[in-house]
C-alpha cells in the first residue's frame, strides 16, 4: 500500500482542511474542498486538485491517519 501524506491548514482545530497531499512520489494541491463529511471516528473531503482530478480523503482522526477512498479522472 503506497504512502499517503497529507499537510493541512490548522485554523481553530488541528487538520482543519487539507491542503495539498502526497501520493505515490507526486504531489497533489488542492484548488477547492468540494464537500466535507463526518462520520463516527472520522472526517471526509471530497476534493478537487490543480490538474482538474477529484478525491475522496478520509481522516481517520482517533488514529490520526490519513486514507484514499476515492478517486474520478477530472477529464
């Protein structure tokens, strides 16, 4: 399973929103948090990045891990 690192903006809670994420050696910055969700133990973004893809991250927060849930090709 590759590494996903996710770097985030800290506003008035730790790991507000991400802000860009690394996957597979290339770098993803994100243009727009699309959506955002919660569930028990855990926090989702539907993202959009620069070059048009969309993601799914969840943030598993009691482990403060950071997952892939999905992925559309943007073209």
């Amino acid at each position: 399973m590759s590494e996903l690192r996710v770097e985030c903006y800290a506003g008035y809670r730790a790991d507000e929103r991400p802000i860009r994420f690394a996957l597979r050696g290339h770098v993803f910055e994100i243009v727009e948090v699309q959506d955002r969700w919660y569930s028990p133990g855990a926090v989702f973004f539907r993202v959009r990045t620069a070059d048009g893809d969309y993601f799914v991250l969840r943030h598993d927060e009691g482990q403060d891990v950071w997952r892939l849930d999905a992925f559309r090709d943007g073209s």
